[in-house]
C-alpha cells in the first residue's frame, strides 16, 4: 500500500458546524418585556474532542465550535471538510440531524497530489508568497498516469516540491528501488541535491528535520538572514468584520511583533513595517508584542470607523492601539492604551459595546486575563469610554473584577456582548473566568444601567453546577441566536472539548396596583360590628398584571399591633391570582380600621408579589420591585385635606379680691382692709383656713374638627393639682396625665382623637395658667391662652429690702452685711426659703445664701401659742454680704424668697410674725449698727 499525506505549510483551522433551525419568534407585547436570564438547569452540552480543543472558540453562526487540534486514528492533523450538521425545517433542536456530510480520506498518491496544488492553497496564502509542498512516500504511485500533469501544474502554481523517498520498504524485501527514486525525483524540484531526501527507513525520517527546516526558512526568510516579514504571520489569528473587509490580526508578522491586516474586495491591504515604528520600537523588537492578537472596531459619533488592536507581550506588560487603514495601506496611531502589570496580557481580549443600540460605541473593554493579585491570577478587565469629541479617543472608566476569593480565575478570557436581559434598553455583558472553581470555569454577566457598565455582576454561572466535569469552562462565549426558538437568545459558551448552550428565560415585571374603598378612613362612620365593637369596614381591591403568580397583603408591617385587620376569610397567605399575558386579574379583600386614637398618620399598606414557579418559565426582573406599598389616609370630616378649627378659652377664679374680701363683715376688721394700698380689684386675697381654689373653665370650637385638642394646664410651685371635672352634660371626654403626681404641669387630651366643631367644655379645675394645643391650625390663636395672674396677700413670693447710703465723698468697701431670718422651726419645718437676691448701685459687692438642712418631709407642728419667730424657738436662716459703695451713693439690697406651701399645710398657726436682725459691719470704722425687723407674712 503507497500511503502519502500531502501537508500545506499554512495550517488549517478545522471546524465542526452546527446548524439549528430557527422557530418562530414569540410575539412581544407592550407590557412582557422579554428580557434575558440564563437558566442554569435547563442547557444543553456538546461535547468533541479533549484533544483536538475542542470549543476553544464559539460562535453562533449557525454554532461554529471550533476544534483546531483534530487528529486523524493514525496521529497525524488532517485537513478535511467542513462538517457540517444541516437541519431541515421543523426538525427539533433537542433531536440529532440525520443529514452529515461524510469525510472522505484521499490515499491515492497522485490524487492527493493534486488536491493540494489545486484545492488546499487556494486559501490562506497572499499572491506572490512562497508556497512549500512535502511528499513522503515509501513506494511507488498507483496512478503515475497524473504525474505529469501534477508536476506542471506544481511549476505553474510555483510550488516548491521537497520529495522524500523513505526506503525501508525495498530494503527490507531486496527490491532495486531505482524506479522509486526516480519518480521521486521527477516530483522533487530542481535542483535534486536541495530538494530530495532518501532515507534508510522510517525511523531515519527525524534525520533530516532539521535540514529540510533550514531548507524552508530559506524561502521564509532571505538568505542574508534577516528578519522574517510576514511569512510567519499567522494572519488570521484574530479577525473582525469592518465597513470595508475583514480586519485580520497576523501576531508572527515582523518577527512576532505583529501587525494587522486588512482583506478586501479588492485584495489585502497590507501596511509596512515602518508605519508601526513610533508604538513599537526596534529596541523591543526582541520582546515579541504579538500586535494582532485580538483586533476590534469602534464607531464614533461623528459615524467614522477606527480600528483597535491588542499587543499583550509589548514590553511585558502589554499595549492596545487605535488607528485608521486606508486601503492603500497607510496606517496611522491615534491613540495607545499601556498595561499596568507585567504578565498581565494586557489586550489579549478586545469588546468594543454599544450599550444603547444608537449605532455608535460607548465603551471599550481590554481584558487583562493574567492580572495577578493578592497571590492569584484573578484577571480584570479594563473600561474605556469613547468621547464625543472631534478628535475622538478613549478615557479610562473603570474596571471590572470578580469578589476576592483565594482561587484562579483569568477574568477576561472571553468576552461577549449580549442583548438586554433586564428590559432596560441597554445591552449586558458577559465576561469568562475559564480557570475558577480548580479550572471548571464560570461566566460572570454585569448589567448596563443608566448608559453605564454596571460595576457589580447580576448572575454568576458556574461549570460545577452542570455536573457534567466541564474544564475550563468560559474559555469562549457568543450569544447572538434564539437556538430553542422561544423567541430569546440564548448563550454559547466554549469549554475543553464541550460546547455549552443555556437557555435564556423570559424576565417579567408585575405591576401590582391596589384601590380603596372608600378612598379615605371615615372614623365617624362606624358600619360594622367586629369583635363585638363597632368599627369602621373598609375594602381593598388588588390588581396584577402578567403572569402566574402569589401575592401578600400586610398592614402595617412595621407596626407590633396593626392598625387594620383583614376580616377571616381573606387572612391565608399568600394568595394566587391566575394571569394572562396582557391583561389585569383583580382581587376584593374586607378589613377593618382597629378603634385607635392616634389619626395623624395614615395606615401602611403593603403588596408582595412573586411568581409560583421558581424553576420554569420568566422570572422576576431583579431590578424591578416587587413590593408595592401605598398609605390609607383617614378622612378629617373637613371640606379642605388640613382642618381650621378655632378653638376659644375662657376662664376665672373663684378667689376674691380686696374689695369683695374687705366689704364683708368677718374681715373688715383686718389689719389688710386698714392698710390697703394697691387697686382693690387688682389685688386677691386667699383667706386663712382655705385649701383649695378653684378655675372656672369653659372651651368652645366655633370652627371645624380639632384633631388631638390638648388643655396644658401649668401652675405656680404653691399650688397643687387636685381634680378636673366636667359640669352639665356634655359628650366630650377629656383626660389628664403627668408622671409625677406633685408636678405643677398637667396635659389633658380633649375629646380623643378629636373635637367636634361647634362643641363645647365646661369644667372646673384647680390651675393657675391655661394653655389650648390642636394639629390643627387654629383660625383665631389668640383665644387659645387664658392667663391668669393673681397679686395675693398671700402670696409665695417674700420680699426683704434694705437701703445703705454713704453720705462721704470716699470709695468705702468691705462693709459687712449679716441678715438673720428666723424661719427653721424646732422640729425642722423650714417656713420660707430665700430664693435670690439683687444688688442695685453696688459694685463689687455680693452675697452668700446658705443651704439649711432641713427634714425632707414637713412635720405636723403646732405654732399657734407664738406670735414671733426669734432666736428663742427657732433657727435662723443667715445671709452674708461683702458690699462696696461709691461716694454719695445708696445700694439697694433685696432678697426674694419663697413660702414653702407644704409646710404651712402640715403645721398650725393664727399669726406669725417673722424676726428678722441685720448687723452691718465695717472693718476699719470699727462700726456696728443693729437693727431688728418683725415681718408678717403678706404685710411685709
């Protein structure tokens, strides 16, 4: 058997092609938004050959899965057919494809001859390259008849033709392989010596790789031994599709610094090697950029096309550059974008993204797969934004990157522009991380929100939940088709030696809406009985749109005791509506208003709503609430939202003046009727022997509902609250509190939670001073506050006032004031307590009052045998003063003190006269004047 394989130098890529019937686009309507999810457990997985890599490379054209390392059953890289898995209409996608076109091996030795000169460089190759054809072969051909024809055509196609004629065959068998040999020779191009090979046998064959190496490279290169140009170029390695061609990264081009191509119409538009010189100096041209590794377009938003292409080993830490081709093959830098970390592979991945659809680019992403941080390689990837200017170019943005943890991951490894998954209009992002999870692999999709890439990633899908010992899973990716044909585009993600398709799930919005009836809280209509009360029933109607789904309906979630209550039969939670795409369901629930006196603010209402199925069909767009809260107000009984009452106080005591108090019979005769000096009306008198007083009280609403009306009721420290109470009938409540009992201030609630207007209060309560408090902005405030201000005889305020006058014309200072007030009973009943005092005209001067201690509660005592209180039966209370006068100048000392109200209630008396001595002191005078003072309480 002759065996010849016929091997192009210019390696072809080998390709598996799946092709999936397209089914009919499911029809959109205004209010599904047929966004886009991935659904993690429902997928489907192809899977090729570890070997031959396959899905390094995805793309939904039909799926092309690449697998460019495919072996033959004898070891050796085939170049075959395209393979090619045709569906007929309505064949299921979840169903194998009968139809496959077979490979056929071609083994005849002339024929194989002439497949390769006529058929494999056809493509690949540039006109004018070299081109290099090998033939090992062990015997003789079956079809010598084409031999010459294959030859001329070999000459005519400029083909260099190496023949290596491998003798073990007739070695072995003692056959004179003359004949073989010069068949081999007639194939081998001239002259012989440099393009003929005879080996011993097989094994001899690793003998002359080496020369025929050398051999070839020749061509490649020039004889001189400079620099490869582009024979080594590997155009083609990355590739993308422009207005006017395809774009082709050749990365071996110029001694691996590579360049970029451009393919034509017209013919390959190929730039010099001097147009790369100002990015890519000849001192780094040892460092291998490999310019061309990934290429890219962007549009501006003047509608002009720029090129992007990616050098990942420039100076170690990578370079991606922005220029224009023109098709003559001018060449020209706008802009270079530098890496940041060496190793990085800083542009081994280009995306430029139009997140708005409006045509025109709006950011650029550069992957950095081998960003290594923290003591992984993690990956970032780098985000760039295209401005607006005439002159556009690129603004750094940002980057993205995975949560930190202690693994591998290469994020950035395959990136993909996918359609909106949220219904937001823009498009998303999806990013491979091919090494995480020990070298499963996960993608990550990052949402655009607001025309921005959104820093944090939506869904992380990961190889370990398929269960399937997928490697390197993300390592590729594309998403572009509906291949179940639900009407959403669906995912293709690349692994080792598997493809992966996740479907896409529909994402829907609930609109939840709720209606009251009545719209507002009527707290004056009671119209139910629950609970053997009468309340207010209200109801709630609660309307979805879209889908299967639950719902919950809560009252004041955030309140311990809720304010409403759904009547029994609507309490199971959740409840389940059943919807149609399109239209709205509707739900009527009774509750009712719990009896509360706090009206001011409304009630909370609150709709969760969530879909039944978890697992199948839609789910609920992340970003789209799906609780919906609203608030019940209740009505005020006014015609306006803000009520005007106008509330009117009127008040008076029934103490009596000096008039009223002289002109009876029983007090005429009083010292205070003999010596009256202030207006007889002005003045009040509070009788011995009296305990109580009392205010006379009326409140009116002359205008409408006055809501949590409150009557603050503050009184002098002499006076002590007793009760409050309501004359004639009258069905307005009221309600007084404080938390100390002995307190002097008192708020009383009116009526709770309001006051009707035109209603009115009269009561009787033992107060001093009146103030009127209402939510409502009150028409007339002026009439709101009744003060009431009593000049007494007996009054708790003490008065001692004493003048000192200096008749000289010298400044005297140090004069010393002593005051005794003989007020501390002998059981410790302290009867007044000075408060303060005030010096007028005397500067420099002040006074110390001590503190007496005293019993903290007041004793029963009886005092009725004495008439003064003195140094005899009592103790002092003493003042110290240090004074100063000026000259022809008189002070003014004043102390004001206080009766201590529960003192005089505990003991008993007739009239008591207070002793009070004052010694005034001068240090140098060497002068003393004593002088003694005897006070009645209310006559001094």
């Amino acid at each position: 058997v002759h065996r010849l394989i016929s091997t192009p130098v210019s390696t072809v890529s080998l390709q598996v092609l799946f092709v999936y019937c397209l089914m009919s686009i499911f029809s959109c309507v205004l209010d599904l938004q047929l966004c886009f999810n991935f659904d993690t457990k429902n997928y489907k997985i192809f899977h090729g050959s570890i070997e031959a890599q396959f899905g390094y490379t995805v793309q939904q054209h039909e799926l092309l899965t690449g697998h460019p390392l495919c072996k033959s059953a004898n070891n050796a890289t085939e170049c075959i057919k395209k393979q090619t898995l045709e569906c007929l209409s309505g064949v299921s996608v979840a169903e194998r494809c009968p139809h496959l076109n077979r490979i056929e091996l071609l083994y005849s030795s002339q024929q194989g001859n002439y497949f390769a000169v006529t058929a494999a460089f056809q493509r690949g190759g540039r006109p004018g390259a070299q081109k290099v054809m090998i033939v090992i072969t062990d015997g003789e051909s079956h079809d010598s008849h084409q031999l010459m024809e294959v030859v001329n055509q070999s000459k005519k196609e400029n083909i260099t033709m190496y023949a290596i004629a491998v003798l073990g065959y007739y070695n072995r068998r003692g056959i004179n392989p003359e004949a073989f040999l010069k068949e081999i020779k007639f194939i081998a191009s001239d002259p012989d010596e440099e393009h003929f090979f005879k080996v011993t046998d097989e094994s001899a064959l690793k003998d002359i790789v080496d020369a025929l190496g050398e051999r070839i490279f020749s061509l490649e290169g020039n004889s001189q031994g400079k620099g490869f140009g582009l024979q080594m170029a590997q155009a083609g390695f990355s590739s993308h599709v422009v207005n006017d061609g395809v774009l082709l990264g050749a990365v071996g081009a110029y001694d691996w610094n590579g360049a970029v191509l451009k393919e034509t119409k017209r013919g390959k538009v190929v730039s010099p090697k001097s147009s790369y010189k100002d990015e890519f100096p000849e001192a780094l041209k040892n460092h291998a950029a490999y310019l061309g590794y990934s290429v890219d377009a962007v549009t501006s938003s003047r509608g002009s096309q720029l090129y992007i292409a990616g050098a990942p080993r420039f100076n170690h830490t990578g370079k991606v550059i922005i220029f224009t081709l023109k098709n003559n093959g001018n060449l020209t830098i706008l802009q270079a974008l530098l890496g940041q970390q060496i190793g990085s592979y800083f542009g081994s991945g280009l995306l430029s993204m139009d997140i708005d659809g409006n045509g025109y680019t709006d950011f650029l992403l550069v992957a950095a797969p081998m960003y290594y941080n923290q003591g992984w390689e993690r990956g970032r990837v780098y985000i760039y934004a295209l401005s607006s200017e005439v002159q556009a170019f690129f603004t750094f943005h940002g980057v993205l990157e995975v949560p930190h943890h202690s693994q591998n991951s290469r994020l950035g490894s395959a990136l993909a522009q996918i359609a909106d998954m949220n219904g937001d209009g823009y498009k998303e992002l999806v990013v491979g991380a091919p090494l995480e999870d020990h070298h499963q692999g996960a993608i990550y999709i990052f949402h655009s929100q607001n025309k921005m890439i959104g820093p944090y990633y939506k869904q992380r899908i990961s190889a370990a939940g398929f269960s399937a010992g997928l490697l390197y899973f993300g390592q590729s990716l594309h998403g572009v088709l509906d291949v179940n044909g639900d009407g959403l585009v669906d995912l293709a993600v690349g692994a080792l030696g598997a493809a992966v398709i996740i479907w896409s799930r529909g994402v829907v919005r609930i609109e939840a809406k709720m209606t009251f009836e009545p719209e507002k809280i009527n707290i004056f209509n009671k119209n139910c009985q629950r609970g053997g009360k009468e309340v207010t029933c209200m109801s709630v109607v609660v309307c979805l749109r879209l889908d299967t789904v639950w719902y919950s309906l809560v009252f004041d979630e955030r309140r311990f005791s809720p304010w409403a209550v759904l009547d029994e039969s609507f309490r199971q939670q959740p409840r389940t509506l059943l919807l149609h795409t399109g239209n709205q369901e509707c739900e009527r629930l009774v509750f009712s208003v719990q009896d509360i006196t706090d009206y001011r603010w409304p009630i909370v209402v609150a709709v969760e709503a969530g879909l039944q199925s978890q697992v199948k069909g839609p789910v609920l767009d992340p970003d789209w609430p799906t609780t919906l809260r609203t608030e019940l107000p209740f009505w005020n009984g006014c015609e306006e939202d803000t009520c005007t009452p106008d509330l009117v106080l009127h008040s008076h005591t029934d103490l009596l003046n000096v008039l009223q108090f002289c002109s009876t019979r029983k007090h005429a005769t009083s010292s205070l009727c003999s010596h009256r000096k202030e207006p007889e009306e002005k003045m009040f008198v509070v009788e011995t022997g009296r305990r109580k007083m009392i205010v006379f009280a009326e409140l009116q609403n002359q205008g409408e509902n006055a809501f949590r009306t409150s009557l603050d009721i503050s009184t002098t420290p002499n006076l002590l609250f007793s009760s409050l109470l309501v004359k004639d009938q009258s069905d307005i409540q009221i309600e007084c509190s404080t938390e100390n009992r002995m307190a002097s201030q008192r708020s009383c609630n009116i009526s709770a939670p309001f006051m009707r207007s035109l209603s009115q209060l009269i009561s009787n309560v033992l107060k001093c001073f009146h103030v009127l408090i209402s939510e409502g902005e009150d028409g007339y405030p002026d009439d709101n506050t009744n003060n009431i201000i009593l000049p007494l005889k007996y009054q708790a305020d003490l008065l001692f006032t004493r003048w000192v006058q200096n008749l000289g014309i010298f400044f005297v200072k140090d004069i010393i004031l002593e005051a005794d007030i003989w007020a501390v009973t002998k059981e410790g009943n302290q009867l007044v307590d000075i408060t303060d005092y005030s010096i007028e005209e005397g500067t420099n001067s002040s006074c110390m009052i001590p503190l007496i201690k005293t019993t903290s509660l007041s004793k029963p005592e009886d005092l009725t045998h004495l008439s003064q209180l003195n140094s005899s039966n009592s103790v002092s209370i003493p003042l110290h003063c240090m004074l100063s006068l000026s000259p022809s100048k008189a002070l003014k000392l004043t102390f004001r003190g206080r009766l201590q109200l529960p003192t005089l209630q505990a003991v008993s008396y007739h009239v008591c006269f207070t002793l009070i001595k004052l010694k005034l002191v001068h240090c140098l005078l060497r002068q003393n004047k004593l002088m003694e003072i005897s006070c009645q309480p209310g006559s001094c």
